[in-house]
C-alpha cells in the first residue's frame, strides 16, 4: 500500500469482503424463483410477508408489531412522523447519530441532550434533567455498540430508564441496529422485550446482510404501527419486496449467521488493531474501546483542534468524523472513527497518519 | 372459471403472466455478479450511477437532471415536500389518481380542479381559472393514459399547457408512469423536453419492469433535483441500489423491449375485450376505449347510484373503484376499471357481472 491511497475511517459502513455476495446471489435466484409472485407485485406497507414473519419470531411477538422499511433511517422518519411536531420535546444522546439529529431538528423537537459514557446514556443526568421539569414524549436511544460512542448501555441502565419512562410517561426509541455484532462480552437484554408497550425498535440489515439492499424495521405497538403503516402507504405504497424477499432468503437459509460470523470475527480484528495502533502511535488519545459494532470514539486532551487535525489528516489522505457532527454544541476536542471498512494494514498505516495529523495541528502528547 | 372466483379491476397492477420473471431473475444474478460493490454498498440519494446515466441518456439529459427513487410515488412526495406547503395553489385534474389527491391535501395544498376529457386536462378551463384570479405554483398532469380517466394530452394542448405556465410562472408535474404502454396511435412528445426549465417529469418502472421492485425517477432541474436529493438523504441516504442494479441490467440488456412488447400486445386485447364486452353487456356505459395503459373510465347515466352498484358487484366478487375516489366532489355515477390484473376470459366474465351488478342497483339501459 502506497502512503497516498486514501483510507477512510469516516464511514459506518462494511467493506465489501466482509459481505457474503455469493449468499446474496443464491439468495437472489432462489427468492426470484420460489415466489415470484410476492416479490415482483406491490406488496403491503408493512413490507414482505414471509420475512415480516421471520422478525416477528425473532423477537417472539405478534406480526402486526412489525413494519418493515427501506432501510431503518426510513422507518426512524415515519416514526418521527407520527410523533414529532414543533414543539414536542425529544431525549437525545450527547454524543448522537448525526443524521438522527438533524432529522429531529428538522421538525422543531425540543431537544434535551444527556451525555453518554462508557455505560451508555447517563441515566442520573436524565433523571435530574427530569425531575428539572424536562416532559419529553420519546426518548431516542442507541444502546448497543454506540453511533458515534462505541459505548454500550449497562443492564442497570435500562431498567433505570425504563423505570423513568414509565413514571414519566414517554415512548423509548430503541434504535439499535449494531446488535448483531457483539464480538466480546455477554448480549443484554432489549428493553422492547421486557416493556412491549413503552418502546418501539429499530434495527436493521445493513449491517448483517448488506447496507445496499436498503432493509430495515421496528418492532411496536400495534396501533402505532398501524398508524406508521399507513403514512408508508401514501409515501410508496409498499417497499422493495424484491430486496425484502432475498433478504428473507437470507435469513431464512441461514445465509446471515455465517455472515454474521464473518462481520463478528473481522470487527474484533480491526477493532484490536484500531486500539493498539492508537496506544502506540496517538498515546495522548482517550477512549473506551468497543465490544462490537463499527465505532471507537476519541477524546483528545481539552483544548485540542480536532477541526485543524481534520484538515491536517486530510491532506494525509486520511477521514474521520469530527465530534462537533454529532452534538449541539461541544465536541471539539474528539472525534470518531470507523474501523469497518478498513482492513488491519490500513488501520496501522491510516493512524500513523492521524498521529502526525495530529502533531502537525500542534496536538501534544 | 366458477363464477365465485373473484375478479378484480380494481388495481392498477399488472398480472404475474405479463411480468417477465425469468427476465428479472438473469438480470439480478448478471447484476450482482459484475457490480457487487456498487449494489451491495450503500449508494448515493441519486439513486445506482449506471442506471441514472441510462435513464439521463433516454431523455437526452444531463445526469445532474435525474433521480432515482423507490417508486415514482415515493418521488412526488419528495417533490411535494419540496414545493408544496400549507396554502400552496396546485391545479390538479378532476378526476385524477386517488394517492396525489390525498397527498397534496396533506400538505395543505389549495386545490384547482380542472376537468379531463378525451383529450385530456381541459387547458380552456385552466385558463379560465386563471384569468378569474388562481395563482397556482404547480399543476400536477398525467399526460399519457389517465389514470383514472384513460384519456392522453393532445399535443395541441400540451402546447397551450406550456403556454400557460410561461405566461403564470408555474411548475407543470409531468407525471407519466404509463408512457410505455401505448397500444394504439403514435407517441407524442413529452412536455419535458420541449421545456426543461418549466417541467419535472416522473416516470416508474413499475409497468415496465414489475411493480415490487419499487423503482421509479424524476427529470428536473438540477437545483431542484439538488434539494430533492437532499430530503432524500436526510430520509432513507440512498434508495435500494440491489433493486436499481437489477432495473439497470434489465434495461442495459434489452429484457426491458420484450417486456414493453409483452406488455402492450396483452393490454390491447384486454382493453378491446373490455371496450366490447361493455358495449354488448352494459350498453347504458359511455368511455373513451383508451391508446394505452391501465384503465378505461365509465359514466353512467347522470343519476346512477355507482355506490349501490358497487356493493352489489362486490358479492358478486367483482371490484372496481367508484369514481368518487378520484375527486373532491363528485363522480356519482362514475367509475374506473383497470384491465392490467385480469385476462380476457375473465374480463368477459367480470362485465356479465357488473351488468348484472347495475340491474340490481336499478341503473337501467
């Protein structure tokens, strides 16, 4: 590899050798073949029949708890849709998915912005915002593998959330489509499974099959998803049910266990190289590192220009995330960076390059 | 055929045996065999490169000027959503389909009901309302066979449309999904490129291709199309790229011809089937028999109870949609029957019954 190639921990996003294209492929043909009728026709709102089914097993509830969409962005959109005027006031993590916070914004939430540490949302600084007369009706959360975090929210944090969602009435938005990709430690509980009637969740494909196929869904309660259905059909009538039926196929084939597997054991890889590289080469870098999902967030020392690193890096060759994507305010010494569509080699040689990024924007040890 | 089978013209769908399955699945296998990067990958809100070039190429057109998107319905609300805000005057046709209605009164749209005839949207009525003070932004037009009405835009009044809208400064939405499906008399010329700066034009390879594929574009201009493809991401990032990479091969190899040809020879002799049938079975019926597409519309003699009528064919197990579904007000004694989904042994069958659906609702000859 040349110093010159770019390398990019900029994006949440698989390489392709992580997809299983060939389990794709056969999927494909035998989707295409077994069902032409269900896959080539509009189907409902509520997405493809069989795979609708196979998620609703997963999760051991009733079919018409599930919705399945193009991609879970889209289904988080329908959700804000029927929840989210001006005015309404929303829970969001700090740091947050950029796009979830520009897609709450957009539609005049009232955001109240609570940290997130090495456990996740920071569920006595909520309680405190709540007791303070924050009367948010959802609370966006991700609690798995953090976006941009890399954290994970305890098991004593959820039922503490869940407790002040109960005595505070508001609908959690479990928004967690990392899950699957838990490569240490033990897998904890949903919160949807254990409050039904309190949470509605998001997870999605894209990172367990493939992002192009665009498939994703949520799990609530069936009057909700009733109404969500309907603002799908007078969108576009149905989704994909071309790329819903192969991703059933998928699934069912047991296709996406391999390629699970597969996702699992590179992540862990690059996840424990993307660590010792920056131990080794950015000592003065800070973070918790991650038990799965595709991210490991940085603070550097306070005071840091994490905005002249990035142009520094850039110039490298080299692209991450600044923290400052991901907050209201603040964040101007961290950033984030992707290891998934990264291999080993380019983790090494791309935090060499952050590392002198880094000096070179007067950055100290 | 037992009589109890049901029968339906009520969907705009076409019937699996004029879909070409095979077609599709070489497609999908050829597709993600030579583009996996690009199908499995998360794509840009433009919609898969190689089919946004190829649709630019069909419309003489810079690539900057299209998108892609999952569906031509998901399109328009993209494009409502850009241009249409609570009080925005929008003419829209009278009747016209039955989603664009509901989804411009979402928005809040003031509606201008203009009516269609057997040429089309009556530009000498549109005019009328405008010189008595409409001061429309946008007028949404379905130029090639109507959906509900059947009828196509003659070219003369495409030509005063544009007129028009030169003279009134507003958007003409030049939604043509059916385009392709033209079984009689020569194609005219799109309003679109004769006048690029004044039109936005949708089209879908729902009746091309197959409808559960979800695949559908707009034509615009490019800063529009910038800030359209800008909601999109905000949305869902980017459409399905597996489902556009199979559309793209499809349409690249030449499967996309045979299937227009199948298509047209199929829906001609379902419309001349139903012309005559009509005719011999339910004289008292007045229609256009349409050039193309999927539906011929029906008026009944001013006063007919089109609702009794429809109950009556339903336990008959015969469905239409009445005609008050395409309106604001009106449409009583109207209806529209899609001959897409049903072969001719049943289109025969299915006008005895409405025939007989009409005594019983004391519509007489």
């Amino acid at each position: 590899m040349t110093s010159d190639k770019p390398i990019s921990f900029a994006r949440g996003a698989p390489s392709l050798d992580i997809v299983d294209s060939e389990g794709l492929r056969t999927s494909a043909q035998r989707a295409l073949t077994e069902d032409p009728a269900g896959a080539f026709s509009y189907g409902t709102s509520g997405g493809y029949g069989p795979l609708r089914e196979w998620i609703a097993e997963r999760h051991g509830v009733d079919t018409d708890r599930v919705m399945v969409t193009n991609g879970s962005m889209q289904a988080a959109a329908f959700l804000f849709d029927a929840l989210v005027d001006d005015g309404t006031e929303v829970v969001i993590e700090r740091p947050t998915y950029d796009r979830t916070l520009l897609s709450l914004r957009q539609r005049g939430a009232r955001l109240h912005a609570i940290a997130v540490d090495a456990d996740g949302l920071d569920v006595d600084a909520l309680a405190t915002e709540l007791s303070d007369g924050a009367s948010p009706s959802l609370a966006h959360v991700i609690p798995n593998f953090h976006n941009p975090a890399g954290s994970t929210l305890s098991a004593d944090r959820r039922t503490r959330l869940l407790e002040l969602a109960g005595e505070h009435e508001f609908t959690i938005f479990e928004d967690d489509p990392y899950t699957e990709l838990r490569f240490e430690g033990e897998r904890l509980e949903t919160m949807v499974s254990r409050e039904p009637e309190r949470v509605v969740y998001a997870s999605s494909f894209s990172k367990t099959v493939c992002p192009g196929i665009r498939v994703g869904y949520l799990v609530g309660d069936p009057e909700l998803m009733d109404g969500v259905r309907k603002r799908a059909t007078n969108t576009y009538i149905s989704p994909s049910m071309v790329a819903q039926a192969i991703v059933n196929d998928f699934c069912r084939s047991g296709a996406i266990d391999s390629s699970i597997a597969t996702v699992r054991e590179a992540l862990r890889e690059r996840a424990r190289t993307l660590a010792e590289a920056l131990e080794e080469q950015l000592p003065q870098a800070r973070f918790t590192p991650p038990q799965g999902g595709y991210f490991l967030w940085v603070d550097l020392p306070e005071g840091s220009d994490v905005a002249a690193m990035f142009d520094a890096a850039a110039e490298r060759g080299v692209q991450f995330v600044k923290g400052t994507d991901f907050m209201l305010d603040g964040g101007e010494s961290s950033f984030r960076l992707a290891f998934s569509g990264v291999t080993p080699d380019e983790i090494e040689a791309g935090v060499g390059r952050l590392a002198d990024a880094a000096r070179s924007a007067g950055i100290g040890d």
